[in-house]
C-alpha cells in the first residue's frame, strides 16, 4: 500500500469517495470497522463503503492500495454483499464518535475523532483518540478544564468500550437528521443489536414509527419489543394503521393484546377492524385514514389536506368525498375527486362539482388478486373499500400491495447475508 499521510482521522475519511485504479466512483466511504482487543492497540481492519443504490458494503484495508486527501483508491475487486457487522467488532463512527470513556488517571473524556494509522507491516491501528474533557480535572501536567479538547493515546483510555450508552448514540442519532426513513432503516439493519436498539430508543416516537414502517420484519419486532409497553404503544399510534395492524400480527398474542389495552381508544378501535379482515384482502390491506372530505368543502380545502407532509404520494392523488360523518366508516360514500382535477379548478368551487362518480371500488373481503386488477386495469395508485351499504372503510394503496406482491425478505434484498466473504473481520 502507498502510504502517502501517517494518520488519518475516520470522522474526516467519512464521505470521501473511492475509486478503482481506473479511476471510476466505487462509492464513498461511510465507517472505519475496528476490533478492539483487550492488550494492544485496537486494529482497524477495513472501510463499509456506501455503493449506488444506498447499499453498505465491507473493504477491507487488505483491498486498499491508498488513502490520500479526497479520495480512497481500491484494488477495484470490491465484494457487493451487504456489510453486515460481526460479534467483536466495532463500527468506529457509530460506536466510538461522541461514546463517554475514562483516561487512566481516572477524567472523563468524550471521543470527538479517532485516529488510524498504518504500521511498518500494512496493518492499520487505532493509535490516538480527540477527545473533550467532561468536567474540570487535574491532569499529570496542568489543570483541564470542561470542554477542553486534546489529542490522547489510545492506550491512555482505560475502557474504550464506555459505560454510557445513550450518550454514544446523541451524534449518530444527528446524523440521521435529513435521511429518509427507509435509508435509517437500512442503517439501523446493519448495526448490532444492541446498538439499533440504542439508536431507536433515542428517536422522537414519529420519526420511529416512520423507520419501524420501513424496517424487516425481524428488526420490526425486535424495536417495538424493547420498548416500555407504554412507548411501543405510543409508537404504534404514530403508524399508519395498516402498518400498525401488520405488526401487531407478527407479535405474540400476549404482547399484542397488551399494546391494544395500552394505546388510546380510538387507535385501538381501528387496528382492531383492520385485524378482522385476512392479511392478503383488501380489508387487511387497507388504511383507514384516507382522505375524506363532504361535497361542500372547497377545493382550496382539498387541496390543503392533500398537501400534509406526513401523507403518502399515492394517498395524495385521491379525495374521497362522503357524506358524514367523514371519519370511517363514513356516511354514504359519493365518489373520488383527482388530484389533477383539483389543480385545474378555482380553489372556492365546491369539491362536490367535480366528483367522479364512476371509480371502481373494492369491497372489505376481495382478494389481493383483484386488488391488482383493479390498480392495473384504471391506471390509479389507490381504491376505496366500501361496505354492503356503501360507506367508506378505507382505501388500499400500491404501495401496501407492493408490501404484500414482494417477498417477506424484500427489504433485506437476495443477496444480503449474515456473513461476508471478503477476509471477513481480519481483513
């Protein structure tokens, strides 16, 4: 390996881009992986490089032939199998970055950086960490002060693993700000246990929700079981309520029955209409909590409705309009107004001139099949669920048929595995 810098510190590594000896973007390096060993210095013993499509694999340093300002160059024979954290090793940036340890002469410090550096045989090391101090303390030399920061050596750090958990994961948890739910987590797939749970535990209930709704089916269950009955009952609140009633499913019956006593009377309500249906009808499959408007409403009103954040695309581009009340089960259903046709009409026009009377629509107890045929045959990216008397139940989307059309392990992807074939954690 050319070795063009003697130390390199991993928080500024973080988002340099890789590159094969041709010179093409393999992608940008995200991690340094390290093992810390209870003597010696901890080896670092490669990168997790994020790829096109925001997947995460493993280099190991054995693959790197430099490391220069800007830029990672690789042998270019880069495994694409998901990086998946093994037993005893460490994520530096996730793991390390902001984690609370003590020197030996007994200060607590905060590690702000660590620094690798390559040895005389091409092994890499931990070999310094910048740490903050965290209260005033007497060091051998001078008196520190809180906040002070300083350059230490790695064997000077008596317990790098730390003791503080939550505060290990306040500058991960930051650096989520910004990231889609489903790239969090994706995120969250590849770290330890123990760490998703850290890191899910310090999320505000809706931003968990919103991750838990795009999670695997395993970490789904694993998240919401850690959490105090009364916050997983919170976090279920927060989720659309045919996400909610899947995940339900998937508990145990006990802890199930558990989070419905738990959460407000009127969640529960739902999820328990929507757990009487099958998991492959359009009863199960549905959301109830479209949107609903009466005839009378203008379409500036529509419009506004439509605009809220929290709402799907495909939810987006229908209103249903009832008579009331317009909570479901609605009052007699009348028909759907388009999105597009929303755009094309004064906003003070009654929502009720421009309804489509004509929308198919499913009834509770249909088939996944028909569900498809109808999206498929008119072209739309939801349909409403009526009952024997015409009132609205709900709406299914594509995207919950998409959820139920793929395979269970969709979200970890074919060629995801627990291990990886490249050197594995000695690089």
């Amino acid at each position: 390996m050319t070795r063009t810098t003697t130390r390199i510190f991993v928080a500024r590594l973080a988002s340099t881009q890789v590159f094969d000896p041709i010179g093409d973007r393999v992608g940008w390096a995200r991690d340094v992986v390290a093992l810390i060993v209870p003597k010696g210095r901890p080896r670092a013993v490669g990168l997790v490089v994020e790829v096109p499509g925001k997947r995460r694999v493993f280099v190991p340093f054995t693959r790197v032939t430099s490391i220069e300002a800007g830029q990672v160059l690789t042998t270019g024979l880069v495994n694409m199998r998901r990086f998946s954290q093994r037993p005893g090793e460490t994520s530096v940036l996730s793991e390390l970055v902001d984690r609370r340890v003590r020197l030996r002469d007994g200060d607590s410090v905060t590690i702000e950086d660590v620094a690798i550096e390559q040895t005389v045989r091409g092994d890499w090391e931990i070999s310094q960490l910048f740490v903050r101090f965290d209260a005033q303390a007497a060091g051998p030399l001078q008196l520190r002060r809180r906040g002070q920061t300083e350059l230490v050596d790695v064997g000077d750090v008596s317990d790098l693993a730390g003791d503080d958990g939550a505060q290990s994961v306040r500058s991960l948890v930051a650096s989520l700000d910004g990231l889609k739910p489903a790239d969090v987590a994706d995120l969250l797939q590849e770290m330890p246990s123990t760490r998703r749970i850290e890191v899910a535990t310090a999320l505000d209930d809706e931003r968990l929700a919103d991750i838990v709704q795009e999670s695997a089916e395993a970490i789904r269950i694993e998240l919401l079981s850690a959490l105090p009955l009364a916050r997983a009952a919170d976090v279920l609140e927060a989720m659309d309520p045919d996400d909610a009633a899947d995940l339900i499913q998937e508990l145990p019956a006990a802890q199930a029955a558990a989070l419905l006593e738990r959460m407000e009377p009127d969640d529960a309500r739902d999820l328990r209409r929507l757990l009487a249906y099958g998991e492959e009808t359009a009863g199960g499959l549905m959301t109830t909590e479209p949107v609903v408007m009466g005839p009378e409403a203008p379409i500036a009103s529509a419009l506004a409705a439509i605009r809220r954040q929290e709402l799907s695309p495909a939810l987006a581009s229908l209103v249903f309009v009832t008579r009331p009340p317009t909570e479901t089960p609605t009052g007699r259903f009348i028909g759907v107004a388009h999105f597009q046709r929303l755009l094309r009409e004064p906003p003070h026009r009654a929502i009720g001139g421009i309804i489509d009377v004509d929308a198919p629509a499913l009834e509770p107890g249909d088939p996944l099949g028909k569900v498809t045929r109808l999206l498929a045959t008119y072209n739309l990216t939801v349909l409403p669920v009526l009952d024997s008397e015409r009132r609205l139940l709900g709406a299914v989307s594509a995207d919950d048929v998409l959820d139920h059309l793929l395979p269970d392990d969709w979200r970890i992807g074919d060629d995801d595995v627990t291990d990886r074939s490249m050197g594995g954690g000695d690089g």
